[in-house]
C-alpha cells in the first residue's frame, strides 16, 4: 500500500467549480466552530464579574481559568490535529463537536475554581481541536480563487457568536429574570444547544477528496468529487474543462512525525517563521484583550456587570465587518500586502488609544468606538494568520500544521495574556494596563514586518502548488 502510485485530477476539478449550494453548506455546517468560541469566550468576559463572585474568585482567577480555556485549545489542536491526519478530517470534525458540546454543558455545574477552571480547560480542547479539522477540511473544499474571502468571513463569525453571548448575558444578568447565581449558569448551556443542532448539518458534509487521495483512497475521493459535479449539473451549471496536470503521488497510511518536524524546520523554515509569528502576535492581542475587556468596564469605568453585554454589540460589529469587506482584497491584491497592513495597523491603533486611556481621556463609550475600529483591522488579521498556517503547508501535514501553530502562537501569545492583564487590571493602576497595551502593539507591528518580508503569495492558487504534497511524484 505504501508504495502505491496514485494519478488523480480531484484537486483540479474541487478548484474549478463555482461558487454553489455545496459550498454554502460547507461554510455554515464548519464554519460554526468560530461562533462556538466566540460564544464561548464572550460569555467567559461578559459574565466574569457574575462569576467572580458567585464563585467568590479574585481578578487574577479570572485571568487564570480564561487561561485554562486557552491551554485546553492548545491541547485539544495538538492531539485531535494530529489524529485528524491520520483518522481523516470528517471523523475529527464529529468528535470535536462532541468533546466541546459535553463541556460547555459540564461549566454551569462548576463550584469553585478548580472545577471550572477544569470544565473550561475540557470546553477549550474540544474547540481547539474543531480549529485544526475544521480549517483543513475547509480549505481543501474551498476552490481556490474564493478561499481567501472565504476563510476570513468564516474567521469573522467568531463575532456573530460575541454577539449571541453578549446579548444572552445581558438577559442572563437581569436580576429581575434569574438569580445572580443562575444566570451566568444557563448562560453556558447556550453554546452545547448551537452545538447539538449544528451535529446534525454536518453529516451531508463528506470527507476531504484531497485526504482522501493521499491515502491510498483517491478512487472513494473521486467518487465523492463525481457527486458533487452531478450537484452541479443538475442545478444547470455547466463545469469548465479540467485544463490542469493530474497529480501523482506516493499512496501512504499516515506521515511520521520526524518528518512534519523535517518539513516545518528543514524544507520551511522562513513559512514557520511567519506563521509562528503571525499567531503568536493576534493570539496575545486577542486574548489579553478580549478576555479581560469586562474587567477594564467595570474596575476602571464603572460600568455596571449587567450592562457589560451591551458594550460588546458595537465591538462584535466592527470585528464581523473587518474581515467580511477587506476579504476579497486578500484574494485580488494578495496576501502579502494586506496581512502585513492589517497587522501593522492594528498595533499602532491599539498604542493610540492606550495613551488616552492612560491620560483618562476617553468614556467607556468612546473606549468602545476606539476597540471597534481597532479591531475592524485586527479581525481580518487575526483570521488571515489561520488562512496562513492552513495553507502555505503540504497537504499530508495540513491539520497538524495547524494545530502546531496554533499550539505554539496560543500557548505563547493566548495563555499569557490574560493571565498577565488579569494580574495588570488587579493593580488598579492604568499605567500597568497600558504597559501591556505596549506590548500587544509591539507584537502585531512586529509580525506585520515578517509578513511583508517572507510571506507567501497563496492567492488565487491550488493549495498543491502553494505547498507540493509530501507524496508528489515528478
């Protein structure tokens, strides 16, 4: 079997068909993974103060089990993104549904926090897992010349979930409505009812054609690629010729991980460069932020905890619509330019606005107006680093490349950071927060210059000439 050699067109003929029905299943029955963590991690910031005290915990404990969260992705992409390689993309995407369903549920339960730093460290796993099976199997279905507006529109939904969990905890917060101790519980079973109906679109989806072609399975791809074209046809579609090369390649029933290592560090080193870089940098910037925003309403402007969720609708707003209108942008003038522009402005916004927040020069409102533009630009770079990672790397190595880099530029970026502003915001003092407002400015302009540097021009391009397979036969 090892020895198979294997001449397909699957990657030619997934590439050439139109935008259709197919395709709009595939966004919606996946992309939920990003409003699952947008729901996840909005509610964790939002009801933070409801379960700071309902479980008699401290800011720093705050940070702490949303670094847990964190960690737990960290985990969960590195196990389920090396099983999903091996094991196949569409087996993954149904057990990382299941793993994250279970413990988003298991969070209202918690009593102290051990238990729900435990319970968020299971629900993280789950979630980091659906990003490395989720974004492979995504990427290989996508035809090329839509991947990038694609990708970043599925990246930007993270908000729609904000936005769900924002406006949820507004309601869970009513005193009038549930007890201070209740609310913030049933507020968790949201995401495991999204998560419960969202199993159910995800069995018309099939397994990748491009895994399965690499191992030793390209007769069931080709089989699924024949469905799909049929699809097309009987909607009135008539398909282009397929014009590209077959590709050959080596049959084999998995990769070794000496030789992912050899690919990562040997064949690609400036690629990992970029892409550590990349992650690490939006991953601190997010997490920092975005974990502990609810703390900066209430420590340092007053806001009151049940109004939090309503400060959130205007900053979802702007991170929803970044990548939605600069998407395209990133499939017609390219990559290279617009990740490194995103990545840059987004840095020196966040400087800006921190110096007023230092001077006490800005409201809770205009602090919201200020995070709303900057993430407008952070968004869409945010989701064009998972882009990156996904596709800049060979095919054999697509999942567990992802949960690599996001393994590292989480574990890096994401699980210090709001531990770090949990401890900054605790101080009481703006200066210290802004201290740590510097240093995800400095993060994000640093990456944006490696980008430009060393980045890959990917757009409009089949993922097996941006990265040959592994397996490629001259």
């Amino acid at each position: 079997m090892e020895s198979t050699i294997i001449e397909t067109d699957i990657p030619a003929r997934l590439d050439r068909l139109p935008w259709g029905r197919f395709h709009w299943l595939v966004v919606c029955a996946l992309g939920i993974t990003w409003v699952l963590d947008g729901l996840e991690v909005t509610l964790a910031g939002t009801l933070a103060d409801a379960i700071r005290g309902s479980l008699r915990l401290t800011s720093a404990d705050v940070g702490f089990a949303g670094t847990a969260y964190v960690l737990g992705a960290v985990c969960g992409a590195l196990f389920f993104g090396w099983l999903t390689d091996r094991l196949g993309r569409r087996m993954l995407f149904f057990i990382t549904l299941t793993v994250y369903m279970t413990f988003a549920a298991a969070t209202a339960f918690s009593w102290n926090i051990a238990s729900f730093a435990a319970f968020r460290f299971l629900t993280g796993a789950g979630i980091g897992g659906e990003y490395a099976a989720i974004n492979s199997t995504i990427q290989e279905l996508i035809p090329a010349r839509y991947r990038g507006r694609t990708d970043l529109a599925i990246n930007g939904s993270f908000w729609i979930g904000a936005a769900i969990g924002s406006g949820s905890s507004v309601v869970v917060l009513d005193a009038a409505l549930f007890a201070p101790d209740k609310g913030w519980r049933i507020a968790f079973f949201v995401g495991a009812v999204l998560a419960a109906v969202i199993y159910f679109m995800r069995l018309w989806i099939p397994e990748s054609p491009r895994w399965l072609m690499t191992h030793n399975l390209a007769d069931e791809g080709s089989a699924i690629v024949d469905a799909i074209e049929e699809n097309f046809r009987s909607r009135g579609h008539t398909l282009p010729p397929v014009t590209a090369p077959p590709s050959r390649l080596r049959g084999r029933s998995h990769t070794p991980l000496r030789e992912v290592l050899a690919t990562l560090f040997h064949l690609y080193p400036r690629r990992t460069l970029v892409g550590f870089a990349l992650m690490a940098a939006q991953a601190f910037f997010y997490n920092a932020i975005f974990f502990t925003y609810a703390l900066v309403l209430t420590d340092f402007y007053q806001v009151g905890r049940d109004r939090v969720g309503l400060y959130i609708l205007p900053f979802a707003a702007g991170n929803f619509f970044g990548p939605l209108i600069l998407g395209r942008a990133f499939d017609t003038v390219g990559r290279r330019p617009m990740i490194a522009l995103t990545y840059a402005v987004s840095g020196l916004l966040l400087a800006i606005s921190g110096a007023l927040f230092v001077r006490g020069a800005i409201t809770a409102e205009q602090q919201t107006a200020a995070w709303m533009v900057i993430f407008f630009f952070a968004s869409a770079a945010a989701s064009s680093a998972y882009l990156t990672v996904s596709e800049i790397f060979p095919l054999e190595i697509r999942a567990l490349a992802i949960a690599v880099f996001f393994a590292i530029g989480t574990g890096v970026g994401g699980a210090i950071g709001p531990w770090l502003f949990g401890a900054l915001i605790g101080t009481g003092s703006r200066v210290s927060v802004f201290m740590g407002y510097l240093a995800g400015s400095a993060l994000m302009i640093g990456a944006g210059i490696i980008q430009w540097l060393w980045g890959v021009a990917a757009e409009r391009k089949s993922l097996e000439d941006v990265a040959r397979p592994l397996t490629y036969e001259d």
